[in-house]
C-alpha cells in the first residue's frame, strides 16, 4: 500500500513545518480568553476550514489532511486547541445544526472569527459518551438543563459551549451554551501537560428552543469523538518524534567517561526502542485516520485500537526520554520535559488505553 503523500500534502506540511518551526517556544500553556494571532495564522491558511466539506464551506480535506496538521502541532507542542476548540464542536455543527445554526455559530468557527467546547465528560461515567446525567427539560418557551461536566478543554477561549445532555424522550441532545447564561459557573484549571481545563455546573440554566442541535444526537456525537481520538494520535506521533530527536541528541553531547553517551551500546538498544515505538504508533494513526470515513462500528473499533497503542507508546517515550536525560529532563528549562507531560496527558484525553482497551475486547467477545 502506498503512503506517500500528494503533492498538495507535501506542500501542506512544508508550509505547517515551518509555521511551527518559526513560532517561538512557549513550553507553558495560554490563559487568552480570545483567539491568538496564531489562530488567526490557521485561518488564513485554511486550516480551520480544512476538516469540513466543501457544502458547509469548508474545504473537504481527508482524515490524513488531519492528520499532517495534527502531527505538525505536536512536533511545535502547539497549545492551540485545534481538537478542543475546532474538530469536535466543529463536527456536531456540520452533523446536526440547521442552516440558521451552521450561519451562527460553524461559520464563524471556520474563518477564526471565535471558538467553541464541547462539554461531555461526566465524574460519574468517565468516558462513556452516552451515559450522562446531564438532563434537558423541554419547557413552554425553550430547555432547562441541569448537571455539571468535568475536564471541558478550551472552555476559557469558547464563546460558547456545546453541551450533552439525556432529554425527557431518552434521546442525546446536544445543547449550544452561552457562558453568559444565568445559572452557567466555569471552575478553571491546569492539566500536567499546563493545558487550560474547567469543570462546569448547570443550575437551571434557560435555553431558546433553538439551541438544541439536532435531535438524537448520538450517532454526530461518536463521529466527532472518533475524528478527535484519530487527530490526537497524529498529535502524538508528532510529538514523540521530538522526544526522541532531542533524546538523541542529548545522548550524542552528553559525555560519561570521556565518551559520549550514544556510544553505550545499552542506550543504542533503548533508543532503537523508542523509535520502534513511534513507527508503530504512526502506522496506527494513520489506520486511524484512514478509517473515519469506514462504518461506524468498524471506524470505532479501528480506532480505538489505535489509541490505545498509542497511548502506551506515548507513556514509554515520555518515560524513557525522561530517564535518559536524568535529573535535568525533569526541569522546566528542558522542553523534553514538556513534551513528556504532554504525551502523559495524550493517553487520558478522550478515553484512556485501559478504556480503550476493554472496549475492543467487549467487542471480541461479541463477536
């Protein structure tokens, strides 16, 4: 099978590696509650646009497209919630909005003009997307929802939240937020990784009749997780790869003995280990990102097997590029210290491995 890119890719990731190259180093995450002139760099280019079909106003880009942005961003440890803040709420817009909706609220998103979150993990259920207590009410003159929601990532730069909720006919609804609704309170955050998280409590919070997408919204919502989950695997075979290159290069400098470290045949051998690990993640990411467009109990099963590879090869690098580096990998001023927090944290966004695990092996004994 051929995995070369196109030649349109080439020049997508030529123009995207020396976007980030360019960029200065910011090991820390932004608080900016608006979208930055990186952001506005995204657009420009096309990159907001690119994961949607050319009918919504985007341009029609591939899961691989996908993938060369997020492996790009993992490799420049970009902060910018592209997942958070465009690809999942993004997603659930071109799936289940109206025309009225898409024109408020996607097209918007798609030129950089604001951001969006999606709010859908729950401390009670973990990652089980369907099972929230999160309850909308239909009322005479629009919706109540009532409930809380947990590690809502890219919250303190969205104008507004997308939010899932169990409705009174059993349905999954899927909810537009305004953080200026009455009865809405954000507890903000930092994750290891220093990424911006919230927890949110809905106490009787009034919504229009209009808010809600869609209506069962089941089906739009595991789409929009699968694309996140594929595009997080790219970020993090992106990253990884880092890891590894300034782990080399750290052992080719360092010296012990008046020889440098590379040339232990011990460290040779856990090196070549930590490589193996990330061409073996790659080629998980890209089934992942080759199966998005499969049906959906395949794509989620391909997936899922996807992240949960990735997910241990991402703790492995993390751990083994720390232990080479010794004391000074786990300083601030080291970046691969940062990049290994955030491969840490890559494992637990949007289902970590032991979830993923078990549910493949639900599905192997379905079967």
């Amino acid at each position: 099978m051929d995995f070369s890119y196109s030649d349109e890719q080439r020049m997508l990731a030529d123009t995207l590696e020396r976007l980030v190259t360019d960029r200065e180093w910011n090991g820390n995450a932004t608080t900016q509650t608006a979208p930055s002139g990186l952001w506005q760099t995204f657009a420009e280019l096309g990159l907001l646009q690119l994961p949607f079909n050319e009918e919504d106003g985007g341009l029609g880009g591939s899961g691989i497209d996908v993938m060369i942005v997020m492996q790009a961003l993992g490799r420049g440890l970009v902060r910018e919630p592209y997942v958070a803040g465009l690809l999942l709420p993004g997603t659930l817009l071109a799936r289940l909005a109206n025309s009225a909706q898409r024109e408020r609220w996607l097209a918007p998103l798609m030129v950089g003009e604001h951001r969006l979150a999606l709010a859908w993990q729950e401390t009670a259920v973990r990652y089980d997307a369907h099972g929230v207590t999160t309850h909308a009410r239909r009322q005479a003159d629009g919706w109540l929802l009532e409930g809380a929601k947990h590690l809502v990532l890219g919250a303190n730069s969205a104008e507004a939240i997308l939010v899932t909720a169990r409705v009174d006919d059993g349905t999954l609804g899927v909810f537009v937020v305004p953080e200026t609704s009455n009865g809405f309170e954000r507890r903000d955050y930092a994750t290891l990784d220093g990424q911006v998280a919230c927890d949110i409590s809905l106490e009787g919070v009034a919504l229009p009749h209009d808010a809600r997408l869609g209506e069962d919204a089941a089906g739009a919502l595991d789409a929009a997780l699968a694309l996140g989950r594929a595009a997080l695997c790219a970020e993090a075979v992106g990253a990884m790869r880092v890891a590894c290159e300034q782990t080399l290069a750290y052992l080719k400098e360092r010296r012990q003995f008046g020889t440098p470290l590379a040339s232990f045949q011990v460290l040779q051998h856990r090196m070549v280990d930590m490589h193996l690990n990330v061409e073996q993640a790659h080629s998980m990411a890209i089934l992942a990102a080759a199966s998005l467009e499969r049906p959906a109990d395949e794509r989620d099963y391909r997936i899922a097997a996807a992240k949960a590879y990735c997910g241990e090869a991402a703790r492995f690098v993390a751990e083994q590029a720390i232990q080479l580096h010794g004391a000074m990998g786990m300083t601030e001023e080291c970046h691969v210290s940062h990049y290994a927090k955030h491969l840490i944290m890559f494992d637990h966004h949007l289902g970590d491995t032991d979830h993923h695990l078990e549910f493949i092996s639900d599905r192997l004994s379905a079967a």
